[in-house]
C-alpha cells in the first residue's frame, strides 16, 4: 500500500495512535518497535480494541488485509505520511529548537499566537523522530499557524525533522552544553543546532534571533529574513525584572509594557521576548499579546514557584545541564531573600566531561553563602565540595522535611532521571 492510500485511510479518520494502551476507536495504529518492544505483536489486539486500520512492517502479523497495511518500515511510513500531511498545509511552521528553554518557549509562543489565530503546538515535549511525525499529524485543516518543538541528541536529527516538517520559521533558544556524549563538545551542539538555520537559510526561511547571543547572530548570517529580540538594539525590545522570585518584563515595543509572568528566572527573559516577537511579527494585537503571555502557567517542573508554607520553593526540575544549572543558579543569587537553600540533582549525559562539569558547577557556589546545599547523586559523588550530599531525591525529600524551614527561599535542580521534583512530593 503506498503513502497516498495510507492517507486517504488517514483522512477517513484522523487520529494515530502508536501505544495500545492509549488506543481510542477509529484510531489508525501503527505498530513502531522499539528497543524492548515489537508493535506488530499488537496490531491485532488494536484491531479488536475498535482500531480503524493498522499498519505494520513484518508479514507475520499481516493478517488482516482490508484492516492493515504491509510497509517496508513503519516508523519510515509515520515519517513519509506526516511528510504528505505537512504538504497539503499552506500555513506557517514555526520550528523551535536549542539547549535550553524549548518547551516554555514553545507554550509562549502558542500562548501569544492563540491570541490571534488558530494555533497548534507540539504537546508536551513530543520533539523527537515519532513525535515531531505525530504532531503534523494532529494538525487538523483549521488550523492557522503550527508550532513544532524539536529536540536532539546526535547530528543531522533537526536536519531530518526539517525534512518532515517544512519550518517556514525558526527559532534557536540558545546554545550550551547539553547531550556532549551525543555531540562531543559545545560546538558540535551548535552544529546540531544550526542545522534549523540552514535549512531556513536554503529556503527563504524567517528566523527570529535573540541578539543578545553575539554567537546567533553570526550563526543566522544570510538567512534572507532575520528578525530580532532582546535587551537592546533589536526589533523587540525588554528589560527583566530580575529581583522577586517571579519574572516580569517590561516591553518597549507597540505599547504592549509591563508582563508580570508566571515564570521564575531571568533566563526566561528572552523566552518571554521570542513569545513578543513572534505575536507581533504575525499582526497579533499588542493589547491582546501582554495578557495571554502573563496568562501562562508553567508546568511540569519547568520555572515552577510555590508557596509551601513561609517557604518558596522554585521547582526548575525537569531537566538540567551546565548552562541551565547555571543560569538557574545566578538568577537565584539575584532574588531578594536572606535565607536560601539549593537543592541540586545530578546533570546526566555529559560524557568524559561530567565530573569537570560538576567540579565546575561546585566552584561557582563556592563563591556565594548559601544557607544550605544539597547535591544529590550522579558525579556529584566524586567531587570535593563542602556541601551535603545524598544518594537519592528520597534522601532529599527526608532530609528536607527534617529542617523545617521557615520564610527560606528554595531551588530545586537536576536532571530528568535524578527526580528532583520528588523532593517535595
């Protein structure tokens, strides 16, 4: 069965599905395998839970022929079908990526977009080679502008996504220093990076760039429309508000003024700025730009502030790498509290630079007083440091009931596998 006839199938009902245990009727499964999983082995069970059609890659499961399709390769095929989706869209596609701050940029900017025009948004962080296929493939004819998120660990993996998605636009957060044993080094991120700019740059793409990174600049060089953000001499212009545990920023363009955030931290800043760029580049209206982007509440352990008691608590633990530990660190030094306490996991996937990383990460809390610090697991355990250090968030979560803390100011960080969010579960 070809690609065409797949999609007149898709067309007929609209929604895939990939995972059983999430399966509605009508649903089109396709059966993806994985390292410790064969979704051919569930294409029947699909069938008889209400599935409309199944598409699989090995004859052996191929027993249904007027419910099923036989492809060379079923991921290839959920790639190629969002690919002829993504063709018959004439809208614009904003693709994110970068370090740092993908997901919050993303919701801001669907937040901002929404305020003017049927928006849809990469959900959760599905940025990967079967996410990115699965979000152009919820994109329903409505819809009026798309926003795709796309993550990487390796070269050449936005360069492939560009392949499906087709961005008309981009933005690159940032670069640092994240998934090094997949890129091996700083630069090999901004390579990975990069590939977003020259896919926009080898078709009359728009890229929207944060001026304030000398090294964006350099990298969006000859891209035919550029358009900028940032603290000063940009087309989208704010100034942070940097000393409450809450952001606000003020915005100097098309009288949109102050947004008080719901977000934490001073690096969200030029999240909040793409958000500004991007709605006010599509003809949102000003008034209508300030509300929806304060409007926004963070979720998911990203630049969460709660109130726990007399204590404040920033819960920044969804991820966490060199970069982000660091700017999550500095904008902590600059809120205004006398008693702060950190709680820090571990950061994963660094390669033969972990332990120097983590040495690196000790030094820079070394030069501020701190109430109290906590390192939790990972290379943490093989670095001198002054402060405590605990095996496990569940260690964490003890010892911090332990203290009872009052009217403290408290950060809590690390990667994803470290569970840092448990610690006040």
């Amino acid at each position: 069965m070809t690609i065409e006839q797949i999609y007149h199938i898709y067309l007929q009902h609209g929604s895939i599905q990939t995972d059983t245990r999430k399966l509605q009727p009508n649903d089109i499964f396709f059966a993806l395998k994985g390292d410790n999983f064969n979704g051919n082995e569930f294409a029947a069970k699909a069938l008889e839970m209400g599935a409309a059609f199944a598409v699989v890659d090995e004859a052996a499961y191929y027993t249904q022929p007027d419910k099923m399709a036989l492809v060379d390769n079923v991921l290839e095929a959920l790639q190629a079908l969002a690919l002829w989706h993504r063709k018959q869209l004439n809208i614009p596609f904003l693709a994110i990526t970068g370090t740092n701050g993908k997901t919050t940029t993303k919701e801001l900017v669907n937040a901002a977009l929404s305020a003017g025009f049927k928006t849809f948004a990469t959900i959760g962080n599905l940025n990967n080679h079967i996410g990115v296929p699965l979000t152009i493939l919820a994109i329903k004819p409505d819809v009026e502008i798309a926003v795709i998120e796309m993550g990487a660990s390796h070269q050449k993996e936005i360069a492939s996504y560009c392949t499906i998605a087709l961005p008309t636009h981009g933005i690159i957060t940032n670069i640092g220093k994240a998934h090094l044993e997949g890129f091996g080094s700083e630069e090999g991120v901004r390579i990975a990076k990069g590939e977003l700019y020259d896919y926009l740059r080898a078709n009359g793409g728009t890229v929207f760039v944060c001026n304030d990174y000398p090294y964006l600049m350099e990298m969006s060089k000859g891209i035919s429309h550029v358009i900028t953000y940032g603290s000063k001499n940009a087309d989208y212009t704010g100034a942070p508000e940097t000393d409450k545990a809450l952001l606000g920023v003020e915005v100097a363009n098309d009288n949109i003024g102050f947004i008080q955030t719901k977000l934490t931290g001073a690096y969200n800043f030029p999240n909040v700025m793409a958000a500004v760029a991007v709605a006010s580049h599509f003809k949102v209206p000003a008034e209508k730009i300030g509300p929806a982007i304060a409007a926004y509440t963070p979720s998911n352990n990203r630049s969460q502030v709660m109130q726990q008691g007399t204590n404040t608590i920033i819960m920044d633990a969804y991820n966490a790498n060199p970069s982000s530990m660091k700017a999550a660190i500095d904008n902590f030094i600059g809120i205004a509290s006398p008693k702060k306490v950190l709680m820090l996991g571990a950061m994963m996937e660094l390669g033969a630079d972990s332990v120097k990383e983590h040495e690196a990460l000790v030094a820079h809390l070394q030069r501020h007083h701190w109430e109290a610090v906590v390192l939790v697991g990972g290379d943490f355990k093989k670095v001198n440091h002054p402060y405590i250090y605990l095996d496990n968030s569940a260690e964490a979560a003890k010892w911090l009931q332990q203290q009872q803390f009052q009217d403290t100011h408290i950060l809590i960080k690390g990667s994803r596998s470290t569970g840092m969010e448990k610690v006040i579960a």
